[in-house]
C-alpha cells in the first residue's frame, strides 16, 4: 500500500456529484489521500447533466471516464447497463490500483461498481445505506451493503438497520446527510435572467414570486403506470395554473413514458404558458431554486432531504419514497389529478415548515472524509451477530 492512501471516487448520476462535493473538497485537502474520481454512466450524458464541466469548474481532475448506459428507458436496459459497467469498472480499477472505493446511493450503475470492486479484493465504502424507499433501488441500496466494508448512513434508523443486516457496528456510522450540509451552506443565488436562458416552455415564471418545482421520476416497479401518472400530475398542474418550473425525468426504466407523456401533452395543451421545462442545473443553482419554491411535486429524494432542512413544502406523489423518514414538510399523495391538486393547495396553504435536522449533522462531510482517510483496511467480511 502507498504512504498516501489510494481512494477511488465513483460518481454515476449529477446527484451524486451534488451530494458528494464536499466530501470530495474534505479528501482534497488531505496530505495522506491520492484522490481519483471516476465518472461513468448519466454522469457524463450531457442531457443528465454536465458532470464533467462542473468537476472541471471546482478544480478536481477527472481520474477516467466510462461509457456505460443504454438507453430505451426500459427493465432491459437497466440490467444490460449494469452489465456493461462490471466490465467497465472492473477495467479501471484494475489500471488505478485504489486502497478504497466509494460509492452512494441505490442506482443500478452504483451496484455494478460494488460487484466489480467486491470480485476484486478492494475494500468498498457506501454511503447512505439502510434507507427504506420504492422500486428496486430499495434491494439494490442494501445489495450494495452486503458488498460494501464502511457504511456512512445518513440518519439513525438507517443505521440500526444495517447493523440489523449483520454488520459490525464498528464500521457503521452516522455523521448525517452531506447533501443537506451542501444545503444549509445557504448562500447560493440563481436570477429570472439566468433560467430564461435554459430550457423550453414559460420565460414568465418569476422566482421572486410563488412558484411550483415538479421532479417526477419513473418508478421502475410500476411500468405500466408511469405515463398514466404523469398524466395525472400534468392535469393538476393545468389545471392550477401556478407557474412552475419542472425537471425532466431521470434514466431509469420508464423514463420513455414520462418523457413521452410530458411532450404529448405540451402539444395538445396551454401548459407551455406557466410551466418553465429543464433538464438540469448546477448544484448551487438548483439548491438556491429550491429554496425559493413555495412547494415541491414529485417523487424526488430532495423533497425528503434537502427540503427537510429548508422548511420546503412538499407534495410527494406515489411510492418512489416510500418508507424515507421524513419530516413534517413531506404530504404524502396518490397518483391521482384531484388527491395532487388538493394536496398542492394545502402545501401552498401551510407555507414554509420549521427546518428539521433529521439529516444534517455539523460538519458531516469531514467526518466522513476522515473515517474514509484513517480507518483500517479489511477485505474478508464477516456476518455480525
């Protein structure tokens, strides 16, 4: 092993970046870690999210770079891409020669890094594992677990459950949410000028008056209900006419539907005149547009994290999160036009909540980066009872 520990930074999806950044700025800055960042799969697809630009404007040093993700938005492309990223990851870890691999979340691509890691004898670290939430992301997060050696859960009960998964407690911890920490820095600013110069539809939505943000994701266990949802929830918005800003849907299997569905109705209907249509923007950009909307719709984890610490209302449709702890911000619907509608005005009624630090924990990514830096290294892993 080399006198400066070897940690392998694996980022599959812009969220990922967003939520890891200062835990990257934490490993650095250390004179005892040799950084390399890998990104891959709808990390490096533009229309996902221009992952690579925004390393490159942060100063880190993009480490390699793996094409990896199928499109078709279907069950099949999900699991040939996983696939192709065992092949894929196995290669450059086998050509960067890390001490440590980390890895988050629950996305398909994630798990792939895990395997190829795991067959490889390189010790892996997981971060937020032990959540409850919908669709095949819940087996693949704990997947993930089994494989993984260092579990940085993001809240109490999520870690109790890993340890109830049979892991040693001295290998699992919890400093909090990075993400919400990136969120409470607070002092991200995005203009009505900026926004006009991205995406399609509305150049009327005015942040510094009441807005709607959608981010509506496919459920990969409910393929059949996916463009029937997003009906529902676009018959709401329409029907409410509050300007609205919505995000376009994820790779996961559906996103096809969703996609489908959203541009259909845009030709048949007026909804062009108050929702405002993006694909993505920057961490900072996105946090500093969340802070200011009146409520958030969807089925987006950011409704149940980021949200939690701002005091966002939030609307959360259908059972992508279910199970999530949540705060009091989080109103849970039924994909249903009326139950949505309903539900938004009674968010819109309420205003912002108290903040809740069910995630935040001070300085939680330094303690991350440090455990990551100094804890021993083991490969063989043994069920804890």
């Amino acid at each position: 092993m080399s006198e400066k520990r070897k940690i392998c930074f694996v980022l599959t999806s812009k969220i990922h970046y967003a939520r890891n950044k200062l835990i990257l700025e934490e490993l650095k800055k250390r004179d005892d870690v040799d950084l390399s960042i890998v990104v891959g799969a709808s990390a490096i697809l533009k229309k996902y999210g221009d992952v690579e630009t925004w390393l490159k404007r942060d100063g880190f040093e993009l480490s390699s770079k793996i094409t990896m993700s199928l499109e078709g938005g279907t069950n099949v492309a999900m699991a040939k891409t996983t696939g192709l990223g065992i092949i894929e990851f196995a290669s450059v870890l086998e050509n960067l020669e890390p001490d440590l691999v980390v890895v988050r979340g629950d996305r398909y691509e994630t798990l792939a890094v895990a395997v190829a890691a795991s067959y490889m004898n390189k010790c892996l670290a997981h971060i937020e594992g032990g959540d409850l939430s919908g669709t095949i992301d819940e087996s693949v997060r704990h997947a993930i677990t089994k494989l993984a050696h260092f579990h940085f859960a993001t809240n109490e009960p999520a870690r109790q459950r890993i340890i109830k998964m049979g892991e040693a407690p001295k290998y699992v911890f919890n400093f909090g949410s990075p993400d919400v920490e990136l969120a409470s820095l607070n002092h991200f600013e995005i203009t009505n000028e900026y926004l006009n110069t991205i995406g399609v539809g509305s150049k009327k939505v005015d942040i510094r008056q009441p807005f709607l943000i959608v981010i509506y994701h496919p459920v990969t266990t409910e393929m059949a209900s996916n463009k029937q949802n997003t009906k529902e929830l676009l018959q709401a918005i329409l029907e409410l006419k509050t300007p609205t800003i919505w995000f376009w849907p994820n790779i996961d299997a559906g996103t096809d539907d969703v996609s489908n569905a959203i541009r259909t109705f845009r030709e048949k209907t007026e909804i062009d005149q108050f929702v405002h249509f993006l694909k993505h923007l920057p961490p900072e950009q996105f946090l500093a547009l969340l802070k200011k909307a009146a409520c958030l719709v969807g089925n987006s984890s950011s409704g149940v994290k980021e949200c939690s610490f701002m005091g966002v209302p939030v609307v959360n449709i259908g059972s992508r999160q279910q199970g999530r702890l949540k705060a009091e911000n989080v109103l849970d619907v039924v994909p249903q036009q009326q139950t949505i509608i309903e539900g938004i005005k009674r968010q819109l009624g309420h205003g912002p909540y108290q903040k809740s630090d069910i995630y935040f924990k001070e300085g939680s990514s330094r303690e991350i980066a440090n455990a990551l830096a100094t804890l021993p290294l083991y490969i063989q892993k043994k069920f804890y009872e």
